[in-house]
C-alpha cells in the first residue's frame, strides 16, 4: 500500500528508504547503511552520491575515527521526507472518507495488531514481549507507514 500511495518523484524507493532510516536512527556509515537496506556496498554508495548532489544527504567525518565517514540526513532532506509524507496523509485521509463507518471502525480495531507486526518485522519488539492494554500505543505512533 505504501508504494501505492506514493506519488509520482525523481526519487525511488530505495532511496526514500535510506532517507527514512537516516532520519528515525541518525548518522550511519555507508557499509552499515547498505546492510540495512540489503544492497551491496557500491550500491549504497551510488545512491548515496546522488542524493548527496541533491542536497539530501552530507558525509561527514566520524568524530570517533577520522578514517570513518558517515552519512547524515541534511534540513532539505528532512522537508522532503515531510512533504511526502504530508501528501500521503492527505491520500490517505481522502480515501478514509469514502469507507463506511463500519470500515473505519474495523480499522481502528486493527491498528493495534498492525503496530505488532511493524514492531516485529522493525525488531523493536520480539514475539516473546507482550504488551498490556496500558501499553497499547494510540494509532497516532506511526507517524509514518513503513518506508518513510
């Protein structure tokens, strides 16, 4: 559904992807980055010279280790994942309007356990971790849909 609502850019999946998890972890390095994202090395590093010369993304100097360069999220690629985002919720919101309200309350009713599934496939939570009613996050944690 997420690349369903995306709208039509200059920027691909993977790349919005890279964008996403440098914005919600921070800095990274490129070989990091890359196993994350489950590309080669060269890959990442294409990618990651072309949403730099886009301005979206700086490298800069690891301040630990002088030899490390990572990679860091810049204020224009955080106004781009914004406006992206703010035009899916849009969609999102539109085709909201149009289900019924016996639609919308299955939903919501459902939220919790797709919040579950985010988690386990995220690795923040393993299946093993239970959460209590009182633990239960609101349908407003997921800012963002997986991807962005």
């Amino acid at each position: 559904m997420v690349r369903q609502l995306a709208q039509p850019s200059d920027l691909s999946f993977g790349a919005v992807v890279t964008l996403s998890t440098l914005e919600r972890l921070g800095p990274h390095r490129l070989t990091d980055l890359a196993a994350r994202e489950g590309v080669t090395q060269p890959a990442m590093t294409q990618l990651v010279t072309r949403l730099a010369d886009a301005g979206l993304v700086a490298r800069a100097t690891d301040p630990t280790d002088g030899r490390v360069v990572r990679v860091h999220l810049t204020e224009a690629g955080r106004a781009t994942l914004a406006a992206r985002r703010a035009k899916r919720v849009e969609r999102v919101a539109g085709l909201l309007a149009e289900l019924s309200p016996q639609e919308r309350a299955a939903l919501s009713a459902a939220l919790p356990a797709v919040d579950a599934l985010v988690d386990l496939a995220s690795g923040e939570r393993t299946p093993a971790q239970q959460e209590t009613p009182a633990q239960q996050t609101t349908p407003a944690r997921r800012a963002t849909p997986a991807g962005e």
